[in-house]
C-alpha cells in the first residue's frame, strides 16, 4: 500500500471559492440559530460582503495563471469569468434582496402553504421572505466559479450540480403564482437530472477514449484529453460520441437550441430575480465552460466540432428570434431572446483563437447586466396580483411612467444591438472574429435573426409609447434602494459599454490565454 | 497709391498667399459673434426680451459695423491684405481637413462694410417699420442671425464656410419671407425660395465636394493654387456647379422665379436680405471664386449669357408689374444680371461688377425703404395704379426715392453712371461678334431700366391722385424711417463716384481680382458708348414720362403678346411647372404608389410570413416535461449521429 500523497494546494488561487463555500455555510448556520427577524438584515450583508471579498481576491490573483490540486486551473478566462460572476451576482443579490418593492420579498418562507390564503398573508406579515435564498445563492455562485474554473471533466460536472441544485430549490419558492413556480422548478429538475445524465455518460466514454493513450495514464483532466484527441489509439467513436454528449450537457445549461425547450417555462415560472440571476451568471457559468472545452480538452478537433456545433448555433439563433416574434408574456420574451443570445455567444464560441475567446467573454458581461437591469423593470411593473408580465398590460406604460418605460426602451435597445449601447459592442465583439476565422455563415445567420428579433423588442417599445394606457396598464411601483442600485448599476454599464468599451474589451483580450 | 500697384503686379506672378491675422485683426471672429450672441439672446429669452429687444438687435449691428470699419482701416498698413484666422479643426476625418477659419482681404473688406453698414440703416428702420407688430422681437433675432450668417458667408476662408454661412443666410432668408406665416401667400413664398434654394445649394455642395475629391482640400488659398493643375473639362463642371449655386441664391436664370414672390416678407426684409446683400451672395462667390472662372473662357461666357439674359428678363418683366415691390425685385434681378455679365467678363470687370454691387446696395435698399414708407403711409397698398401724386405728402420719401431713381437709370453724376456704365463698356470690349451682342442687351437693358424705373417713380410720386377710397391724407413717415432713408438717399446719389474711384484699386490685392490682362480694344469707343447710353437712358425717361405723366387705368387692360408675356413673368413659372413640377408630382406618386404596394408589401409579407411561422412553431412549445425531454433526445441524437457522421466523414 503505498502512501498517500496530498497534492499542495494554492490557497490564494482557490480563495474566492472558498470564501463563497465558507459564508454559504455560514449562511445555513443562520438560519438555524440567529432570530427569525434578524434572518434578513443578516443574511443579505454577509452575501454581500462574501462576493465582495471574493471579487477582491480575484482581482489580487490577476496575474496567476496556475493549476492547482490538479483539478483547478486559475488562469486568465477563468478569473475574468469568475470576476463577471461575482459582479453580475452582487447585481443579483440586490434584486434577490429586495423587500421594498412586495412585502417580505419576492421569495416565499413556506412553499407549500397556498397562495393568498389566510395563511399565507400571515406568513408575509411575519414570517418575512424566505432567507434560505442566501445560502442557497451562494452555494450557487461558489459552484459556478468552481465550473469555469475546473480542471477536469468529473470537477466540471460537480460544480455543475452545486450551482444546479440551489438554483431548481429557489425555483420554487415565488410568492406569487406559486403552482406556476413550483411547476417550473420541477421541470427544471427532471430536466437538469436528464442533461445531466448524458454529459456524465459522455464523460464515461471520454474516459475510455483516453485509455488508449500509450504513454500517460487515462484521465479526464483536460490537458490528458488534449493529448488523447492527437494520439490516442482507443476507437475516435468513443471520442466523438462522448464530445457530442459533454457538449449536449453543457448547451443544455447554456440554453442552445434543442436544449432550450425549459428556458421559457423556467424564466416565466421562476421569482424574476432568480430569473435574472440565471440569464446573467448561469449563462456566464456555462459558456465559461463550454470554452474551457472546446477551447483546450478538444482543441486539436476543432475541425470537426465546429460544423455540427455552428448548426446548433444557427438553430439556436433561428429558434430564440422567431419564437419571441409571437410572445405575449415579457418573461417568455425575454427568455428566448436569452436562447437567441446563446446562439451569438456560441459564433464567439466557434471563432478560432483567442479574439473569439475574448469577444465571448465581452459579450457575456454586456449581456448579463442588460438583462438583470431588464429583469429588475420586470419586477417593478405590477398591480395587486404581482407583476404584470402579459404584455397587453405594458400598452401605454411610457404614458404612465416615462422614466421606467425610457430605461426598458434603452434595455431593449441594447438587446437588438443598437450602437452607443453594449449590445452592439458586444455583437462586433463575436462576430468580427467569426468573419476573421471565414465563418461567414454564421455571422450572417446572426445578423439576420438579429434583424428578425429586433421585432419583438421594437413591438414591445410602440407598445410603451404609442398606445394609449388602458385601465388595466398596471402602476410602476416605487423600486426599493436595492433595485434602484441594480437598476441604475445595469443601465450604467449598458450605456459604459457601449460608448467606451476599450477598458473591458483590452482585459478580456489580456485575459484570454488559458493555462494548460 | 503706387506700393498698392507695385504689390498689384507681383501677385499675379506668385501663388495665393494669406498672410496669420495678429493685433487688432486677430478679434475679427467677433464680426460674427456679436450678431450671432444678440440673435441667441433674443431667441432664448423669448417674451421677456420684447420690451428692449429690437435696440439690441440694432446695437449688435451697430457694434459690428464700428468694429468691421476699424477692421478695414486695419487693413490699409499691411503689406499683404488677405490676413487669415483659424480658429479651430471645424472637420478632421481621415483626409479631409477643414479650418474653422476666417479670410479678411479687401474683398471680404468692402462686404463686411456693406453689410454691416446698410443692414445697421435697414435694422433702424425696422425698429419703426416693425413696431406694430407683436413679434418684433423674433423678427430683430432672425434679422441678427441673418448679419451673422451673412458675414460668416464672406468671411470664411474655405468653401466649407461659405457654404455654412450660405446655408445659414437661406434660412434666415426662409424664416424672414414666411415671418408673416399665417399669410397664405407668405408661406408659399417662403417654400418657393427655400426648394429653388436648395436646388442651387445642391450644386454649390456637389462643387465642394469635387474640389476635395481632386484637389483634396476646401481652403481657398490651396484651391486657388490647384486649380492650374486640373483638367479643362473638371474646371468647367466645377464652374458650372458653382454657377448653378450663385444663381439659385442671386435669383439669376434658370432660378430667378422665387426672388419676386420673395417679396411677401416684411419691407426691411426685401431691402436688406432680397436687395441689397444676400442676393448678391452669387456675385461674390464667382468673384471670390475669380481663379477658377478666369480659368475656362467656356465657363466665362456662360456666366455673361446667364447675366445678359438675366439682365433682359428682368427688365421686360418690370415694365409690367404693378406691384411697387414687385418692380423692385425684378429690378434687382436684372442689376444682378449686370453684375454677373461684370464678373463673367473677367479681368477687370471683376471689380466694377463689385463697385455696382456696392453701389446698387445703397440704392435699391434706399427704393425698397422708400417702397416701405409708402405702404406705411397708405395703409400697406403696393399696387402703383392706386399711387399717384404722393410727392407733396411725403416730400421725403420721394426726394430720396427720386435720388435712387437717378442712381439705377445711370445719368451723369449719378451712382448708376459710375457702376453700370463701365460694365457696358467692357461688355463691348470682346474681340468677336458677341461683343455687339452682349454689349447691345447691356444697352437695351439699361434703356428698359429708365422706363421701367421712371414709370414707378411717375406713377407712385406724381400724376393724379388714383387712391383707394379709404384713404384721406397719407403722412410721411416718423423720424426713425427717414433718418435712413436720407442717409441712403445721399450714399445712392454720391457713392458711385467714390466708389468707382477707389474700390477697384482698393480690390486688387484681392486674390485673383488683380490678375488683370490688358483689356481688349472695345469696338467702339469709350465716349461713344457713353454718349449712347446716355441716349438710350434719357429715351427710356423720357418715354416714362411721356406715356404716365397722367396716370394709368386701375385695372389691367388688354395688351399685346409682349406685355401679356411679361405680366406672366415671360411664361418661365409656365415652364417651371411644365418641366419640373408636373413630372415631380407624378414621380411622386409613382414612387409612392411602388413604395406601398412593392416594397412595403413585400416587408409586410415577410413580417407575416415569419409571425406565421412564429406562431404554428410556438405550438411545439407545449409545457409538458415529456415533449420537452423527447425534444432534448431526439437532439441529442441527431447531434451525436452528426459527430459521428464527421467522424466518418460523410459531411467532408
């Protein structure tokens, strides 16, 4: 028996990790012992002050580029996209932290109680909101910097279940419309598990396509794949059939076209903080991955990814553009504007070298603060039921509220890639290095849906402005601090985005080199 | 007198030079800033500036023309007169390289005078004239905006600036003819003057935009020394769109017909911007623009056609018009034509077509003034047929009005025998036959202009009284009307001498203006032209006089071919709206016609195409978690089948 063997570990490499795990747990000890009205005003600083400590070690480890425990890799994609996590999630966590806006938040404390009853108002008077949500979140955040940094393939699908599991729980708990919450949470679930299920049967076959590499041990740790796609002997079907099913896994996540079919329902069903947490960081999460594998496990088979994964891109670009031309409910558009916006982050994808790296990564931050700042105008745009998500309801909301229905016109703006906005930046930032790899194709299918969703945007802008505000255009309501500042912190960096994106664009492209 | 000549004679040799403005040329910007701040102040404060407003306006005009004066006094000790301020990078893009920047030569000199100093005339009079009316102070804001656009036109030392002041001045010139908006026919005027306008300023700007194109810069100086270099055929096309420019604003032929229905805006209106300095913004673009046109004798003799032709439609139309107003601006359009045979002549006649500019400036804002103060008297009436002995109620009105009279007929001394007679001459001083052709339409024309002119001041000041009823005793203007009126009075009779004298000498430094060849030999004699135009001037008077020392009819009565022509402006509205309105309307609607049916049809259809498809595809989308994982399936299997058919090799 020989003996064990630690491997030394980097702790500073590993520290926003671990500082998101440590207040997580911390988070949970509150709940068990810390009064129940204290419970908020506790959980919601710590939360807080954890991602910002956890950003500040990022930003110390700017420079490491070191593989650590041999399963994580910190490196430059790897702290850029943690650092966007972090940010994107302190946006998050004020919205998921909003009490000002409905009466004990957006998320409730007892599920299962029904909607409306007696009860349930009387948990709202004092039982507050839920506060397992912050510990829930975080353990959410710490699982995605642990995806887009792992090493390898079976690290890789831990992270992915620690950030999936929190985020199916908090799925379930809106205050309003809960059996539609609750429904979507467990398709969400049966879903996951299912996606799930074919990246680990991927990894699998993966595995035993390593094995025929003669010199080295198999593995599924990326830089042993790497070698393997050059020089292994094993059968390339167990390479092909594993690629193809690891990536079905993660452009689940990413919601790409035919994976996408839960978005609508979950983005609909699911508390729109949630909502805007998961179009902003879980789509960060899942393309950080995504790149980490194609752009170093599966490098050397470039050529023959990329056709079957640029029609994946097309279909996906093709699906969210046309399907949001009919939408009636803001949640549901927006969702399939989030599927067609994979689709263009997956042209970033595909674009060789590190430009396209770079430029998925830009888009990824434009992306996610335009779409918390839009979710949080979602949020405020209610009546007594709740939000009021069909969109008949915003006829004539510019009328009403010229100020919220000026920041949603600017929101949408920036989706359909307007200049002076950071959805324009960012469509340059991946489809200039698409058209410089030769993959015209893609650029123009992306540009043509781009011009079939800026439709929908457009209709729900004449919608705002030019129809007059019938007696059932709901009252804006008075956002909260906390919305506020995400509000104003999103349409910020839309706007900063788009007119001065050098700073942004000049770290990603520092940053995009990964170690392998 | 002699370093001028010795200067004179080596500039021709040389390449156009500016000299940097320093000292008291160096604040010449504030020309145009003054005006510029007043007409801003007036328009942004709106209501609460109505009390004091117009003496504002009057006093940014005053402040300019003191300043302009000492600017030009300034100039006298330099050795090269063309100084230049640059003030900024106005457009940097790539090769394009625009100055903000300013040219103050002789030329710009002699305009900044004008300018300033009748407009400051016309500006006080207004103070009167306007006093009625309950938007005066708008009215002095665009008056304003008009001087400083106006200056910045003649200022500007590259095409660029021009075009921005000339822009500016025809949107003054817009406002100002519809000021009184509410007026049917003020506000076609005013959408007349501005589509002919616009017509012209498309060919000044294509021109602009050829000279970047082949000389690569817009500065007057680097055009003027490039323009040697270019083809004979580009010269030509470049010329011909800068004509094309000066035409449309100096209501010369083709595009002469808005300047008379210009004439709806307010009197001081027509004095300043239709008589005396924006419509001549023309004759200073080809003079300014003499090295280009001195170039292409082709080009020359299309601006002297354009000229004596203008020259002589004028004149006809005149004769036939009743409308005191209306006399005068086809007048003005005919003494343009004068000005552009002057400067399509070249060498020379640059400078006398600037000393008539100057000249006509005094005395036909001095008649329009007149005019102005007539309708005032009588209850706005502008039909002669109603005047008639006016001379003994408003004995200053007609003394100066009689001096402008003098002036534009040209009789010795007066102004008009100083400007428009060495014109004549050099019209005949051609070394072919068009010698008598454009020499003879200078002659006709200046005959019809004492007829046309003598029968307006017969028919207005003397004769029996042919009033409309509701009219009893007309007055004399107040104080603040005549007090211009005399001064332009006294500058129409006396300033063709002094101008004559000195501005020629004065212009040479001018780039260009003094490059003079020597002059042909006229085909007749200088005495002998002058004794025949004399002649033909006292022929035309004399049969004025003649036909209505007694009055006219009232009404319009039947006529020959001839008049009938020229009461309908010699049929060119007829042909405007033959030519170009009625194949516009129908482009039009032929255009609007495809627009709805084919290309919005096919965007409808496109849009309803894809809202159809968007709408049977949301059908898949059907909430149970069991289509959705057959859905994930059925792609994953098509994904894997499609990596292992790459694998294969069966997509390579």
């Amino acid at each position: 028996m020989t003996e064990l063997e630690l491997p030394p570990i980097d702790y500073a490499a590993i520290a926003p990790i671990l500082i998101m795990l440590v207040a997580a747990v911390v988070g949970v000890l509150i709940e068990a012992f810390v009064p129940r009205r204290l419970r908020h005003p506790v959980q919601l600083p710590l939360a807080l002050l954890a991602v910002l400590a956890a950003l500040t070690m990022v930003v110390v480890n700017a420079d490491k580029r070191v593989i650590t425990i041999g399963v994580i890799a910190v490196d430059g994609p790897t702290l850029f996209l943690q650092g966007a996590i972090l940010a994107l999630s302190a946006v998050a966590l004020l919205l998921l932290g909003e009490r000002a806006v409905e009466r004990g938040g957006a998320f409730v404390a007892q599920a299962a109680v029904t909607a409306d009853s007696p009860e349930d108002r009387q948990q709202a008077e004092n039982a507050g909101g839920a506060g397992e949500v912050y510990p829930l979140t975080t353990f959410a955040i710490a699982g995605m910097l642990i995806f887009v940094s792992a090493n390898d393939l079976l690290t890789m699908f831990i992270a992915l279940e620690v950030f999936s599991l929190p985020l199916y729980l908090l799925c379930a708990l809106a205050r309003r419309r809960r059996l539609l919450s609750q429904e979507a949470a467990m398709k969400y679930f049966l879903l996951g598990a299912y996606a799930s299920a074919f990246f680990l049967f991927g990894l699998a076959l993966i595995y035993g396509f390593t094995a025929g590499l003669g010199d080295r041990a198999s593995g599924v740790d990326f830089a042993t794949i790497n070698a393997a796609v050059a020089n292994s002997t094993a059968s390339p079907v167990l390479l092909f059939a594993g690629m193809a099913l690891v990536a079905i896994g993660l452009l689940f996540k990413a919601a790409a076209a035919p994976f996408h079919v839960w978005t609508p329902d979950v983005y609909q069903g699911a508390p729109t903080p949630l909502t805007g947490f998961m179009a902003a960081c879980t789509k960060v999460a899942a393309f950080g991955a995504l790149l980490r594998v194609f752009h170093v496990a599966f490098e050397g088979a470039r050529w023959d990814f990329t056709p079957v994964l640029g029609a994946v891109a097309v279909l996906t670009m093709l699906v969210g553009s046309l399907f949001a031309v009919t939408q009636t409910d803001i949640k549901r558009l927006l969702a399939y504007s989030s599927i067609a916006n994979a689709g263009y982050l997956l042209v970033g994808v595909l674009a060789p070298g590190s430009e396209g790296l770079s430029g998925t990564m830009f888009y990824l931050v434009a992306y996610g603060f335009t779409v918390l700042a839009a979710f949080a105008v979602v949020t405020l745009v209610r009546d007594a039921d709740g939000e009021a998500t069909h969109l008949s309801r915003w006829a004539g909301l510019g009328k009403r509220s010229p100020v919220y229905a000026s920041v949603f016109t600017f929101i949408l703006l920036a989706f359909a890639g307007i200049p002076l906005t950071s959805g324009f930046m960012g469509k340059v930032a991946v489809f200039a290095p698409a058209l410089d790899g030769g993959q015209v194709w893609l650029v123009v299918a992306g540009v043509l849906t781009s011009m079939v969703l800026a439709f929908p945007y457009l209709r729900v802008v004449v919608l705002m402005w030019l129809s007059e505000p019938g007696d059932s255009t709901p009252t804006v309501a008075v956002p909260g601090a906390l919305t506020s500042a995400a509000l104003v912190i999103g349409v910020l960096a839309t706007l900063v985005l788009g007119v001065a994106p050098a700073p942004l664009l000049d770290l990603a492209s520092s940053a995009a080199d990964f170690v392998r | 007198m002699d370093e001028i000549l010795t200067y004179a004679q080596a500039a021709p040799a040389g390449t156009v030079s500016y000299a940097t403005a320093d000292g008291l040329l160096s604040s010449v910007w504030l020309l145009v800033a003054i005006p510029l701040v007043s007409a801003t102040i007036l328009l942004l404060l709106g209501r609460r500036a109505d009390r004091w407003g117009h003496w504002l306006g009057v006093a940014a005009v005053g402040a300019a023309f003191l300043l302009g004066l000492s600017y030009f006094l300034g100039l006298r000790g330099l050795e090269n007169r063309s100084v230049e301020l640059s003030l900024w990078d106005f457009i940097a893009v790539g090769g394009l390289h625009v100055d903000f920047g300013l040219l103050f030569d002789p030329l710009a000199g002699v305009f900044v005078l004008l300018i300033t100093g009748v407009g400051f005339l016309i500006h006080l009079y207004a103070v009167e004239y306007m006093a009625h009316d309950e938007r005066r102070r708008l009215f002095f804001a665009y008056f304003n905006l008009f001087v400083a656009a106006m200056l910045l036109l003649v200022l500007g030392n590259n095409y660029v600036m021009l075009y921005f002041g000339w822009e500016g001045v025809g949107l003054a010139s817009y406002l100002l003819i519809n000021f009184w908006y509410t007026k049917p026919a003020a506000a076609t005027a005013g959408k007349k003057a501005f589509l002919m306008n616009r017509v012209g300023d498309a060919g000044l700007a294509i021109a602009i935009f050829i000279m970047f194109a082949t000389l690569g810069t817009t500065q007057y100086d680097e055009v003027f020394n490039g323009v040697g270099a270019l083809a004979g055929g580009t010269v030509l096309v470049l010329g011909l769109l800068l004509l094309l420019g000066a035409a449309g604003k100096s209501g010369q032929f083709p595009l002469q017909a808005w300047l008379p229905d210009a004439m709806e805006g307010p009197t001081p209106v027509s004095a300043l911007i239709h008589a005396a300095t924006m419509v001549t913004a023309g004759v200073y673009l080809i003079a300014r623009s003499n090295i280009i046109f001195s170039a292409n004798s082709t080009l020359q003799l299309v601006v002297v056609s354009v000229g004596a032709l203008t020259l002589l439609l004028g004149a006809i139309i005149g004769c036939a018009k009743d409308d005191i107003k209306r006399v005068l601006a086809w007048s003005t359009v005919s003494q343009i034509g004068y000005m552009f045979l002057g400067v399509g002549l070249g060498g020379a006649a640059y400078a006398l077509a600037i000393v008539h500019l100057l000249a006509h400036g005094f005395f036909k804002a001095n008649m329009f003034l007149g005019a102005g103060s007539v309708m005032h008297g009588m209850k706005d009436q502008v039909d002669i047929r109603r005047f008639g002995g006016l001379a003994k109620y408003m004995k200053i009105t007609w003394l100066t009005f009689g001096a402008g009279w003098l002036a534009i007929i040209g009789l010795f001394p007066f102004s008009g025998f100083f400007s428009k007679e060495p014109i004549i001459v050099e019209a005949f001083a051609r070394d072919d036959w068009t010698a008598w052709l454009f020499g003879g339409a200078a002659l006709l024309g200046a005959g019809l202009t004492a007829f046309y002119m003598t029968r307006l001041f017969v028919l207005t000041f003397h004769g029996p009284k042919r009033w409309t009823e509701d009219i009893e005793h007309p007055h004399e203007s107040p104080a603040l009307m005549t007090i211009p009126l005399i001064l332009l009075g006294i500058g129409s009779l006396g300033a063709g001498w002094l101008l004559a004298t000195s501005v020629p000498d004065w212009l040479t430094t001018t780039a260009g203006l003094g490059a003079q060849v020597e002059g042909h030999e006229a085909v007749l004699s200088h005495f002998a032209i002058t004794v025949i135009a004399t002649l033909v001037t006292v022929l035309g008077v004399a049969l004025g006089w003649f036909l209505f020392r007694n009055g006219t009819a009232t009404e319009p009565q039947p006529a020959g071919v001839l008049v009938t022509a020229a009461r309908k402006n010699l049929y060119t509205d007829t042909v405007n709206e033959a030519v170009f309105e009625k194949p516009g309307i129908f482009l039009t609607r032929a255009l609007v016609y495809l627009d709805n049916r084919g290309i919005d049809g096919l965007v409808n259809g496109l849009a309803a195409g894809i809202g159809g498809g968007s709408g049977r595809l949301r059908r898949l989308q059907t909430g149970f978690v069991r289509s959705y994982a057959a859905s994930i399936l059925t792609g994953a299997l098509l994904v894997v089948a499609a990596f292992l058919a790459v694998q294969a090799g069966w997509l390579a």
